[in-house]
C-alpha cells in the first residue's frame, strides 16, 4: 500500500481529496467535526516535510449547482480551528481562480478549494474536469475513504494524472488495515455481528465474509427472518417473507464454512412500535399474535457475552434492537459493553457501517473498541468484497 509516508513532500503541492461532508445547524455551523479530525495526520505529515495542502471535497447534493448553503466557505473557520491554523479558501475548484490560490500556496500553508459538487462533472467522473483539477497539485493524496467507494473525478478518475506521485492519505490507509484485519489477517476466532433491520441488505456481506469467520451472531430485525424460516413464530415481528429460503440457504453456506451461527433465543417483545408501549420478555420461537421483537433478551445477550469474550478479532456491523427508542437500546448496549470487554481483553474490533457508528458515536464506546470506520457505504462496499474504485485508482 503506497501511503504518503513513502514519500516527502517538501516544497511540493499535495491535493488531497478529503470527505468534509460534515453535518451543519440551520446556520450552517458545523455540529460534527470528527471527519475533519480525521485527517488532521495526512495534513501534519505533508506539513512537517515542507509542503503545502490543497484540499477538496464535496459537501452535501448541490447537483452541479452553485448553491450558497453548499458553499465550503461556511466551514472554512472550523476548518482553521481543527487544524491549528489559517486554511485559505477560494471560491473555485478549477480554472484561473483556482490556480492562481494554488500556485500562490507557500509552503506550511493550506488552502480549501469551494465545493466540488458544484461542477456536475465531478459525480460523473469527468477526465476533463479531473485533468483540470490535476493541474492544481504535483501529488494527489486520497483521504476520503467515506467516497472511496464512488467513481468520482476527484476520487478516481483524477488519479490516472499522477504516475508515481498518488498516495493513501493515513486516514485512508487506518480504514483499508483495520478491514485487513478482519478480513485476512484477523487472528483467530473471529467473530462477526451482524444486525439491523433486513437480511436482503446484508446478504452480500454475509457470503463474503463466511470464509474469514468462525462465528456469526445475527441479531436485529433480521433475525426475525432466520428464525421464521427455522419454524418459530414471531408475531409481528419485521419478516422478510420472500427471504426465507434465502436464509436457510445461508445457514447452510455457513455450515459448509464451519462458521458457528448464534441467533438471539428471547426477545423483549412490544405490542406496538414505539417506546412507551407495554413489553415483556419471550422466547424467540414463540411469540404471540400481536406482538413484535424490538430488542435481545438477556439469554441471548449473555450468550453473545460468551461468544465475545472468546474471540480474538470482532467485526460489528448493525444494532441488535431499536436503540433509538431507550427501552428497547438494552441489548445493543450489552453487546457495546461485551465488545468493550473483549477488546480489553486484548481482542481487535471494528465497528462498521451506518447505523452501529452512530450507536457507538452516541452511547460513548468509540474509545472502547479498536477502531470505528469514517465511511459507511464505503466500509459496507469492502466488507462486501468489492474494490473500491478510489482504492483501485491509487493501487493501479
Ligand atoms: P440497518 O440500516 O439495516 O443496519 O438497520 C438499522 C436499523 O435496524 C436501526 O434503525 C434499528 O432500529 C433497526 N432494528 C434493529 N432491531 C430491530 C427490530 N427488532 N425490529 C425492527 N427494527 C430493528
């Protein structure tokens, strides 16, 4: 993996694709920071050896449009306060205006270029918008792993213009170790959660990862589905109907793979969606008409405990139950704190994809697992097995 640590980028300009789609208030103020955190070392590093930044990035769906609420300059501030200094900022990405701000650039100084969404080029991966943004730079850096899965002109088309000068940002490089830990080189159990709500989105992952895994534990609306088509009666729960075969046909690629499958066996059930509605615990084949899974039971809670405790390598993809209402965030909570555990314990862990991050970004365990990814359909992508075409762009 070619990673700007192989190279010095003294007296040179770095362009480096950032991923500052970053959350904003109604007045534009930006509430969540962690993606500009996130590449503060790629920033430092190209610093340090005595070169300039220049750094782009999309933000929000302008759909090749100028359009003020979309505009970087209403991030630029934060932009300066999480880096430690000035960024300057010019209200292009191409052309003379943008070329000027670049070659002006001295070295130790930054510069963040406007929106790159506002040229309907970019999501089409234009060659002629990607040229004309290459002429800002002599080395293209990729720290965008959150649009490392898109075909973009700055995430990948731009690369073609960068022989021997295109690198992984260290954001970029964390992200493609942390799924290699997993994935390939994951010390022995592993042991992958999977949850949320349906089967049908996380088909592909599950077949791509049987071959690396010892364990499976599947919790989740999604459960529902398996322990249908196992015979049990689930109520109201959410069932995929039409995915039932699918999901023997699953159980039974996992027995090929010699992988173990842990499906909840109780569920606290509810009589109707939403928190404040009667709840009690049952087993998970036999729940009454009337009454819908939200959450893991404790038997199924302390055996996830156990399966967790005993593995070396923890990949976590989708909640156990719907955190969101707080009588029925139980379960994912006790699967958050046995993922802590074990990774005291000495294992590695990696909390992937949407809904999981905000859990864990909310409940307060990102410092208690090993790693949490920055990008969500990107890191659903490679768990998929896919290649990612900003990866495949540097590695070419
Ligand atoms: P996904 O986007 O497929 O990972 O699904 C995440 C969503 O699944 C979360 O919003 C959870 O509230 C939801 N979820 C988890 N468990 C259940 C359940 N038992 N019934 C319905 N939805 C669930």
């Amino acid at each position: 993996m070619k990673t700007i640590n192989d190279f010095n980028f003294k007296d040179k300009k770095a362009l480096v694709r950032v991923d500052f789609n970053v959350p904003q208030d109604d007045q534009l103020k930006v509430t969540d920071n962690t993606r500009i955190t996130a590449v503060k070392p790629t920033v430092e590093k190209i610093l340090n050896d005595g070169g300039s930044v220049i750094l782009m990035t999309h933000l929000g769906r302008p759909k090749g449009e100028v359009k003020d609420e979309f505009s970087l300059k209403h991030i630029v501030d934060e932009v300066s306060s999480v880096l430690g200094q000035e960024v300057k900022f010019v209200d292009e990405c191409i052309g003379d205006k943008a070329e000027k701000a670049a070659s002006e650039l001295q070295p130790g100084e930054i510069l963040l270029l406007e929106n790159l969404r506002f040229h309907s080029e970019e999501e089409k991966g234009d060659e002629g918008f990607a040229e004309k943004l290459s002429k800002l730079g002599d080395a293209f850096v990729n720290d965008a792993f959150g649009t490392a899965h898109r075909a973009h002109a700055s995430t990948a088309v731009i690369a073609q213009y960068f022989n021997s000068t295109k690198f992984f940002g260290l954001l970029m490089a964390k992200e493609l170790q942390a799924i290699d830990k997993v994935l390939r080189k994951g010390e022995r159990p592993v042991t992958a959660i999977l949850g949320g709500s349906k089967v049908s989105t996380k088909i592909t992952i599950i077949e791509n990862i049987l071959p690396a895994i010892d364990n499976l534990i599947i919790g989740g609306g999604m459960a529902f589905t398996f322990i249908k088509a196992l015979g049990g009666k689930i109520g109201n729960s959410l069932v995929e109907e039409d995915k039932l075969p699918l999901a023997l046909e699953i159980l039974g690629k996992a027995k090929e793979n010699q992988v173990k499958v842990y499906l909840p066996s109780d569920a606290i059930i509810a009589e109707a969606f939403n928190n404040d509605t009667e709840r009690k615990e049952a087993d998970i084949y036999a729940i009454p008409e009337g009454w819908m899974g939200l959450d893991a039971g404790h038997k199924s809670r302390d055996q996830f405990n156990d399966v967790l405790l005993n593995s070396r390598t923890i990949l976590w993809n989708g909640p156990i139950g719907v955190f969101e209402m707080s009588n029925f965030a139980g379960g994912t909570v006790a699967l958050g704190d046995s993922i802590a555990e074990a990774t005291k314990l000495g294992a590695f862990s990696l909390v992937g994809g949407g809904d999981s991050v905000a859990f864990v970004k909310q409940f307060g365990y990102g410092d208690k697992v090993s790693y949490v990814s920055t990008g969500g359909g990107a890191m659903l992508e490679s768990l998929e097995g896919l290649e990612l075409p900003g990866v495949a762009a540097i590695n070419k």
